[in-house]
C-alpha cells in the first residue's frame, strides 16, 4: 500500500508542520515566491513570536505527542496519537482516454477504497511496454465532441429577450473565426472524485471530460511554429488527436493582434450593452417607459476579466496557450460579454510611467508579448501612493513589516484604482497567472456566476464558511439545513444585513442592503435572483477563530475600540462587483481604512451588508480521506489552533487548489503528459492507458510547466 508521504511546505513556520522538518516530500512545494513568510522582518516581535512557536514544538516532541510512523510518512489532521492517518493514494486521475466510459457506468475509486497500485519493476520504475505510440489500437473507444456551453445565440427564444449577437473573429480580415474547443463524451474509468464540492451543484457539464488536444489545439498546442503554432506536445502521445484536427484546423497564430479583436468584438455587439455614459437614473428611466404588454430587450452585464502580472514575467508558450483560451472563450465566443486586461505591476518605481507616453509604451512593450499589447494597463506602487496619499494611522500588527502601498500587503489598491478608471464593467475578475483550467473558461465563470445569484442570503455567511463534502452532507438543500442547525446550537447569532459594531468612522451602507424582514420570518427568499459582489473559491472564516498570521493586519480603525469583525478568503482570485469595489475605494480613500488583501474584500462586503459567496468548485486530494475525518479536520476544529487556515494548512498540501498545494502543480504537469516524480510522461502513456482527461477543475499554484516529457 502506498504510503501518504509528507509533502513539501510543513517547514513553514506557517503551518502546523514545525515537527515534519526532516521529512522529504514526495510533490515539489510551489515556488519560494508563493511562501509570504519569507517577507517577514525579524523584529522583536515576530522573533517573540518563532521563538514561542518552536517552544512549542519542542513541548510537543517532549510530551510524547507526535510520533513519526514510517518513513517518510505523511500525516493528516491535528496530529495526536490517535488521530494520525495514512490515506492510501489516488490513481484514478491517470487513467487515460483510451479507457473511456460513458458515464452512467462510472464507478470513482474513492471513496470505496479501490485505489489501484501503479505496477513498476524491481528497479521502482514504472513498468513501460513497448506498444506503438501511433498504432490504431491506441486510439480512444470515443470520438471528441464540440463543446459549446453558451446560450444558443441564434433561437427564436434569446433573440425574444436580447439583441443579436455578432460573430468575432482573430484577424482583421474576419477569415479565422473564433475556434471551438473539443471533449470527449465520456470519463476514464475508475476516474477519482473530488472531495469537496460539486460539479453537478454548480452546474458544470459531468457529461465530458478534457484531455490536452481538445482543449489547447485550437489555441496552437500539437504543433510546430513553422504552421503558426507553439510547438507543444508534438513528442507527447496522440492516439485519435487527427480527429481533433479535422475539426479544428490548425490557427496560424502569427500576427494575431487579441487586443485589436477584442475591441472590434465589443464594437460589433455593442448593442448588446448598456451605454456607459448613461446613468442609473436613465437606465430605471427607459425600463418605465416600455409599454406594459412590451418586452423588453435585456441588456447584458460587462465583465472585466484583470489578469495580475508584473514586469519580469516570463510568458512562455504555456502561458500564452492558456491566455488565448481566457480572450477566445471568454471576450470573443460570446460577443463580447468579457473584456480580457492585464493589469502590470511595474516593480521598479523609478520608471516614471505618468510622465512620459513613450516610457509608457517602451515598458510596457518590453514586458508583454506582442500579441497581448493592446491589452495592457500599467501601474506602480508610487502610483498607488499619489492615488492613496498618506497617512494610513492606526495599524493593530503589521506581521509583514511591509509598506501600506506596497503589493504585498495592498494589492486591492490597484484593482481598486482600475475599476476607478472603467465604471463601465459592473463585475471585475480578479486573476492570479499560476492559476488553470483544464476545461472551459465560458462554462466556469458563467456557471459560477448563475449559482451564486441563486443563493439566498438567509445562511449565507455561515454556509461559506465551510466546506461542502457531498458525500457527508448530501444534497446541497441537506447541507443548508445542517449549517442552520449547527449555527443555532452553536449560539452564534446568524449574520443578517450590515454588521454592527464599535466604530466612529464608519461609511453609510447601500440602502438596498438592509434585510426586508427578520432572519427567522424569512424563507430563504431574499437575495435570490440578486448577482453576489463576491465571489471567492475558498470558505470565508472568521480569522479570529484561527490562528492565520495576518489576521491583525487591519489599518485606520480607532485603536481603543475592539478590531473591527473581519472575514477572509485565502487566494485572491475572485469576482468583485461594481458596487463592493466602490465602496472598497471609498473606504480607503476617504476613512483610511485598509486591511491584508485577503481579507479585505469580504470584510468590507460585510460591514456593508453585500453578498458574499464561496462557490463549491470541485477540489481533489491525492489521498482517500475518509470524508467524516476529512469534514472534522476542515469544517470542525476542535480549537482555533487547530484551523487548516493557519497552522492546520498542511493539510492542504496534497489539494489540487491552494496557496500552498504541492499536488495542483504535479497532477497539471502530468495532464499536461510531463513526468512528474519518475510517473507519466509519453512513455508511460503510450504504453498504458493514454493520455489524462479531467473533468472542468481549477488547479492552483502552477509555479512551472517544463517537465520532462520521455
């Protein structure tokens, strides 16, 4: 039986790993740039702070508490004697296409313990045949299919209700029309579950999964750039990919200008928008003055969709390849819904982008590609500071030993500054470059987005604060029912509207916010039908109930009342309304308030009374948690300590989404048809089961994409 090996991270005086030091892991730990600790100033306080945590440990050790088991193992949970496991590993994820099943015959391999052992020699390397990588029989049981999640544009139905939508194109000459992606209708069989969340919740197709060729061939992964591609995955294995071509050609994606095919986009569906220039007072204006028997057009939300990059950044060719299929599917295909930006973190303040047209165009032509020029926005940290003036008073505990401005600890305010500059969008991504997506960015937002404007407010704080395990807490209506049954016997009072406490300079909340009858008089009706202001893909705690470091970074409050109540979201991708983030800038700019970037959105949504949401995407483990231990250890520690956003993170390192996570980055590498820890690769695939095909996921971080590949 495999063991669980500890993966890397545990060393981090972060997590609740101070004991696992000595031992190896088995996934390489995301790269040094993801670990904020290393930032941190040696003052006397936080050396206070290490020295008490290694007193700690050194009492645990002592006391008896932790007893290694094995070598090298891995352990799960709080770490006491009776309640260390060793979950056996998940290899479902690596079957290939060419055991593709429909999927009313899939039977997952966990959580019924049915974990596979991957079968290796006398020398531990996995056994490899010597089966032709191009024979006919490597071809998968399934043809690929077009895989098209958007509104059927042109029936009889969506024309009733909206303008018509105009084809996009890539060039300027409108001949390559934007491309399609292909899925095949099936899953690999014995393919792993995920253990939180919900595909079928949010709404995602389960009908299909995606290997590589369907998903990037439209955007120049398979082959060379002598054809106009990236020169990807031609030496990987490709059973039955000549049928993904037929259908998809091969782009030559020399020349291509995005920027300039986004804007002619929005230009031709323009119609499809509210004007920008109009006021709300227009808007509600023109919707009274439509005859009673009228319907209406709607008018489709905007969506600015920021990409947080920075100068210096190395775009290679699997960057590029997963930016072209953000602009494609989400800005192009749907006529213009979604407006792809980078937002470029200039780091050497010294450039004085403000002053100088050229400069600006010389930086900013140095540190994107090409393709992506007309795309970009610049900024700098002494931009932030003209913008944001001094002072900031009033910090409880910097942790960071950092600046207010800097991004370290204010990354908000240029999102912030960015929406100031384009009130036209009502919604704002806000997206990290070592996140992907192994299937389609239209179905994975838009999906997401339905689903939380579905949710009533009635619970909704408390539900987002947990983690969704299906096969603990059954349909979601089960699941809204315990987290209302718990939050009673908890005696915690439910939050219902804008949160009241100490203050003496506090903003006036929308007065759209205030619940429209009690909490116990309502049926779960208010805030249906209502768009979230933010959305987040981890549960959003209490930081008083943990022990996350930053937890007291909180500026501008008055001092001699209590902190301010606080939320947080770990990971900074999310989706930001018009609405919050006016009211983040307003509170930065005229209170001086501020808080640590992860905390600061769902903060300030509840201070106001907004509606916040953590959406229950489906996230993997490498291991078969038994689910009740795994909804204790996550949903229920037994002391603040013990919080898995703190010192309890360790246990996030073999997720496929987290900052920390060690498995998101092998299991993309290996989809990818990249050997990962001497498995995969074109060898093992072509002598196996074939390449991977995974289901819509999100994987964070992904700090590298060039394994090798033989």
């Amino acid at each position: 039986m495999a063991k669980y090996e500890r993966l890397p991270g545990g060393e981090s005086s972060r997590g609740n790993g101070s004991a696992f030091a000595g031992l190896k892991g088995k996934w390489r730990s995301p790269s040094p740039g993801s670990d904020r600790l290393r930032f941190l100033r040696l003052s006397p306080l936080r050396l206070l702070i290490i020295a008490a945590t290694i007193l700690f440990g050194v009492a645990l050790l002592a006391g008896g508490r932790y007893k290694p088991r094995g070598s090298p193992a891995a352990y799960v949970g709080n770490m006491e004697d009776e309640e260390v496991i060793e979950p056996d590993r998940l290899n479902g994820y690596y079957t290939g296409v060419r055991k593709l099943i429909p999927v009313s015959e899939w039977k997952p391999e966990n959580p019924l313990n049915e974990t596979q052992e991957i079968a290796k020699d006398l020398f531990g390397k996995v056994k490899r045949s010597l089966i032709n990588l191009n024979s006919p029989q490597a071809d998968p049981p399934m043809d690929p299919v077009l895989f098209n999640p958007y509104p059927d544009y042109e029936s009889a139905e969506y024309l009733s209700k909206h303008q018509p939508v105009q084809k996009c194109y890539l060039d300027s000459d409108e001949k390559i029309l934007a491309p399609d992606i292909y899925a095949y209708p099936g899953i690999p069989e014995g393919m792993t579950a995920q253990t939180f969340g919900s595909p079928e919740e949010i709404g995602f197709n389960t009908n299909v999964c995606f290997d590589r060729y369907g998903r990037f061939a439209p955007y120049g992964y398979g082959y060379y750039p002598v054809e106009g591609g990236l020169g990807l995955g031609n030496r990987s294995e490709h059973g039955g990919v000549d049928k993904v071509f037929e259908k998809t050609g091969k782009v030559d994606y020399r020349g291509i200008n995005w920027g300039d095919a986004q804007k002619k986009c929005y230009e031709k569906n323009k119609a499809r928008f509210e004007d920008p220039t109009k006021s709300k007072g227009e808007k509600v204006a023109r919707a009274e003055k439509a005859d009673p028997g009228q319907t209406l057009v709607k008018k489709v939300p905007r969506t600015a969709y920021v990409l947080r990059t920075w100068t210096g950044n190395k775009y290679d060719e699997h960057q590029i390849m997963t930016i072209r299929a953000m602009i494609n599917e989400l800005a192009l295909k749907s006529g213009g819904e979604y407006d792809i930006h980078f937002l470029v973190h200039v780091k050497d303040d010294s450039i004085p982008i403000w002053a100088s047209d050229e400069v600006y165009r010389e930086t900013l032509e140095a540190n994107v590609p090409e393709e992506f020029w007309g795309m970009a926005t610049l900024w700098s940290e002494k931009l932030m500071e003209l913008f944001y003036p001094d002072p900031f008073p009033d910090n409880v505990v910097n942790m960071a030993g950092a600046p207010i401005h800097g991004v370290y600890r204010s990354a908000h305010f240029a999102l912030q500054w960015f929406a100031q500059q384009h009130q036209e969008y009502d919604f704002f991504w806000n997206w990290e470059m070592d996140v992907r997506l192994s299937g389609h960015y239209y179905e994975f937002h838009e999906k997401i987005s339905d689903w939380a404007r579905e949710q009533p407010r009635k619970g909704l704080w408390e539900r987002s604060s947990r983690f969704y395990i299906p096969e603990v807490h059954g349909p979601w209506t089960n699941f809204t029912e315990t987290v209302e049954k718990e939050t009673k016997q908890s005696g915690v009072t439910p939050i219902w509207g804008p949160v009241e406490f100490p203050a003496t300079d506090m903003l006036d909340s929308p007065p759209e916010v205030h619940p429209p009858r009690r909490y116990v008089d309502d049926d779960y009706e208010w805030g249906v039908g209502e768009d979230a202001d933010l959305i987040v893909f981890d549960p959003i705690f209490d930081p008083e109930r943990s022990n996350w470091v930053f937890r007291l970074d909180v500026t501008g409050y008055n001092l001699s009342l209590p902190v301010p109540p606080r939320r947080c979201a770990i990971i900074t991708i999310g989706r930001l309304s018009k609405r919050l983030l006016n009211l983040m800038h307003e509170e930065t700019w005229a209170m001086r308030h501020t808080m640590f970037p992860e905390m600061w959105p769902p903060s300030v949504a509840l201070h106001h009374g907004l509606k916040a949401v953590y959406a229950p995407h489906p996230v993997f483990f490498d291991r078969d948690w038994p689910l009740e231990y795994a909804d204790q250890v996550f949903n229920h520690p037994e002391t603040d300590f013990d919080s898995v956003f703190g010192w309890g993170e360790h246990n996030f390192l073999g997720s496929s989404f987290y900052y920390n996570s060690g498995f998101s980055g092998a299991l993309w590498r290996r989809f990818l048809g990249q050997r990962e820890n001497n498995e995969g690769g074109a060898y093992e695939e072509g002598s196996g089961t074939g390449r991977m095909c995974l289901r819509n996921t999100l994987f964070h971080p992904i700090k590298h994409e060039h394994g090798p590949t033989d």
